[in-house]
C-alpha cells in the first residue's frame, strides 16, 4: 500500500534509515491518512535512541527525552521522533513506572491503544499492521490491542479514549473491548482531572457528540461527571418536551457546531433539572429556577475538571442565560448584550437556537419566532450603535467627579443607574442628559 507522507516527515524517516536505523510514521497519522482525513501531527518511531536521534538533526528539542522523544524541527514545523519502547509495570493504572527501550517495532506497537492507532508505515517497507487495524478501520471498530482488561487495568484513561475515538470516527466499539471498558470503568477515578478534560474536550468537538450517551452506557460519566447520569435519568412530562433531560441534551449538541464553549454549554445547560424538578399532582414535570442551578453545578464541574477561566466563565454565562430571561423586545435585547457582552450575546443566539431545536414542534413554534425576533433586533441595534456597556455611556466616573461626586461605590452605582436608562431608551445617551440624571437623582437620595 502506498501512502501520501509529508516532505518532511519522508525526510526524516529517510535521513534515520541512511543512518542505519528503522523508521515509520506511526499511530494517529497513519490512521487519518488511511482514512482519508488530514492528520493533527505526525509521529515518527524509530530504532534510534534519543542521542542518536539528536546527532542526525541539526535542530531538536529535549520534548520528553526521558521516554525517548526528540522533536525534530524543519522550518516552522515540529515532529515527534520517539524510540521504540515498551512500558513498564504500571504503578497505579496511571504511569508506566519506567519506560524500556527496544530494538524490536512489533513491541512498540503492541503498547499502543487501539489496532486502529497501532500502524506503522514508511515509503520503503510500506504499512505495517500487525493487529489487524486496516481491517479494523474498514469495518469502522475501535478494538484494544491485545486483552482490553489488561490494557485497561495498566492505563484507565485509554476507556475514555475508546469513546473518543469512536466518536470522532463515527466507530462502534468492539464487543469485548467495550465489555472490558465497562468492566474498569471505575478505574478512570484514578486519572488526572487535566487528562479527563482533554478526552471528554474532543468527545464534545467531534463529528458524534451524542456519543456521550455510549460513555453513559459504558458506567464512565458516572464516574468522571456524575450529573450527567442524574439527566439521563430525569423524564420531562410537559408541553415544550418529548425527550428526557438526557436525550434533549445530546440532540441540543448535535444542533450545535462543533465550537468547544457551544459544546460545553450544550452539554451543561440542563444539569440542574434533576434538582430543580417539580412534580405537579396531574404528572405535569416543572424545572423552576433551574438554568442558574445549572451556571452553579457548570462552574463546579469545569472548575473540577482544571478549565481554564476564560472558558469556565464563558460556559457558566452562557449556561445561566439559556433561557433567554430577558423581555423580547429592542430594550430586552440590549440588557442581555450589556449582561452578556458583544463577544458571548451572538453565542447566546445559537444556544438558545440549539436548544429550542432539541424541544417537541410545540416549543419549536412557540420559541424559533421569538428568536427570529431577538436577531432582528439585534441586528437593529448593531446598525444604530446603541450603547450597550458602561464604557460606551456619554459620560464617565471622570466627568462625575469633575462635576463634584465623590469617588467610590456611590459612583459607581450612579453609572449603573446611567446605563439602565440607556438601556431603556438610548437617546438619553448624551453628557447633558446623563448629567442632569446622575445629579438629580443623587440628590433625591441624599
Ligand atoms: P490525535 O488525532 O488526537 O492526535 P492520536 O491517535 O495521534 O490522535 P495521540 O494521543 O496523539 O492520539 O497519541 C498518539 C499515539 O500514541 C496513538 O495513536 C497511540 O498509538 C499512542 N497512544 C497515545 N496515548 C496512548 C495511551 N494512553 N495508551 C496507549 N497508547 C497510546
Ligand atoms: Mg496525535
């Protein structure tokens, strides 16, 4: 079989076998090119130690020396050149205790995850595949090389991974491996947050996130992200749904392109209806409260799982307002860009589309309009240039104090109260009338 591999990446492998050594692109880039799908990065394994690597290139970087990997850089470009090795005993289903290296591919293939991701290929010998992952790849499986329980117990997080890869490739587990997953599931607790949140991470972003459903099935959201579970398991009986919490949701990410903060808040909008649910005597199921419930259960979640403030802010935001707890009219609409911001409003837009589309034709009817309505305005205001933010007010705290307020919290409250009327009616947005507000007011309250 004849592959296409970057100029580089021939390059590299050819300069390591004039020098006497193996070389192969291996794992994802195989896969993806087989595939018929751009590779993230290309790796390259080889029979050369580290040093050897080192002495062949004239630019490298020590990326992980420890377990055999030198990056060799061409131009802008950075490829990971990483010796043969196998892993060692692994001390807590985490980390291999040592790395070994060794002379021979086949047992450096063997460590990797899946048959799919355990290719190896270069332009001479062709494509190595000792486990059978072409064939793998052709049926569309994700299987474990070699015993899944075994492969499981030495590292957890490759159960997360089964999920990943399978939803980006639109794949079916193997039987046995997903028995096996099923069956170490509780060993994902032993983990790190960080390498759980970049797994669950491209979960979200891939071409499948509904797939979530099969790491609910598999027992390992139970163990990573409890709460997904409780919505799984929480019915709504009313007029705007037909799915329980769980199926709504999973259609809500479909409904949403694959954009992380879109995703995240997708999956997190409802987590706090388990909570907030409310049984009426004729079976009517009521969710009171429940979006601010959801922005709290959000922030501990991501917070859990090390994210980032950005976008930890970014989701709980945007999950608090689900909802669209504004009027809809041009007013409405300006408190929710001055709540929400220019950057996270046309998000909002989305997700509240996104969800609307998950509900039953009734709520669909009832919202989709409304929203047509939200844009339309939105659009107008953007046009006019309404201020929408405390720095875009005809006045600032400076001209307050110039005009002899006092700094300090007063002041800022006066500024506030300057917006909201803005907000209001946004003629009233020049210096005089803004004056005239900030004193007369203050000066009723003094
Ligand atoms: P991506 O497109 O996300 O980069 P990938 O297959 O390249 O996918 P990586 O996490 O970059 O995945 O890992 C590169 C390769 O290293 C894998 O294809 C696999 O062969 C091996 N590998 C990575 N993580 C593990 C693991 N936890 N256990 C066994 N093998 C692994
Ligand atoms: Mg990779």
């Amino acid at each position: 079989m004849k592959m296409e591999v970057p100029a580089h990446v021939a390059l590299i492998i050819d300069t390591l076998e004039k020098a006497g050594f193996e070389a192969y692109a291996v794992g994802g880039c195989v896969r993806d090119t087989v595939l018929g799908r751009s590779p993230e990065d290309w790796d390259i394994t080889t029979s050369a130690r580290p040093e050897q690597v080192k002495r062949l290139f004239r630019r490298t970087v020590d990326t992980g020396i420890l377990h055999g990997t030198v990056t060799v850089l061409l131009a802008q470009c950075g490829y990971e050149v990483t010796t043969y090795r196998v892993d060692g005993e692994y001390e807590d289903g985490r980390h291999p205790k040592e790395v070994a290296f060794t002379a021979s591919l086949t047992e450096d293939l063997k460590r990797r995850d899946f048959t799919i991701n355990a290719m190896a290929y270069s332009p001479k010998t062709g494509l190595i595949d000792e486990f059978q992952g072409m064939e793998d790849l052709q049926k569309g499986i994700v299987r474990a090389v070699g015993d899944g329980k075994e492969r499981f117990t030495e590292d957890a997080l490759r159960i997360l991974r089964a999920v990943r890869f399978s939803a980006q490739l639109g794949f079916t587990i193997e039987e046995k491996t997903a028995a096996a997953a099923r069956e170490m599931a509780g060993r994902l607790s032993l983990i790190s947050k960080e390498r759980i949140q970049a797994e669950l991470d491209k979960i979200l972003c891939s071409s499948h996130p509904e797939y979530m459903k099969v790491a609910y099935e598999l027992g390992i959201t139970e163990v990573v992200m409890p709460e997904f579970d409780r919505i799984m398991e929480t019915p709504q009986r009313n007029r705007y749904h037909d799915l329980s919490v769980g199926e709504h949701t999973l259609k809500t990410l479909r409904n949403v392109k694959a954009d992380r903060i879109l995703r995240w808040t997708m999956l997190l909008h409802d987590f706090g209806k388990p909570e907030a649910k409310l049984e009426d005597p004729d079976g009517i199921i009521h969710f009171y409260g429940h979006a601010k419930i959801s922005a709290k259960l959000a922030k501990e979640i991501l917070r859990g799982l090390k994210f980032d403030n950005a976008t930890l802010d970014a989701v709980t935001t945007l999950v608090y307002y689900h909802d669209f707890p504004f009027p809809v009219s041009k007013t409405g609409v300006r408190k929710a860009l001055s709540r929400l911001g220019r950057e996270l409003f046309p998000l909002l837009l989305e997700v509240c589309e996104a969800d609307s589309k998950g509900k039953n034709s009734y709520a669909q009817e009832t919202y989709l309009p409304k929203l047509l309505k939200i844009r339309a305005y939105y659009q107008e205001i953007m046009e006019a240039g309404d201020c929408t933010s405390l720095k875009e007010l005809a006045i600032s705290g400076r001209d307050l104090i110039q005009n002899g307020m006092n700094p300090g919290r007063e002041l800022g409250l006066v500024l506030e109260r300057c917006l909201e009327a803005v907000l209001e009616c946004p003629e009233k947005n020049t210096r005089e009338c803004l004056l005239k507000l900030a004193f007369c007011k203050s000066d009723a309250a003094d």
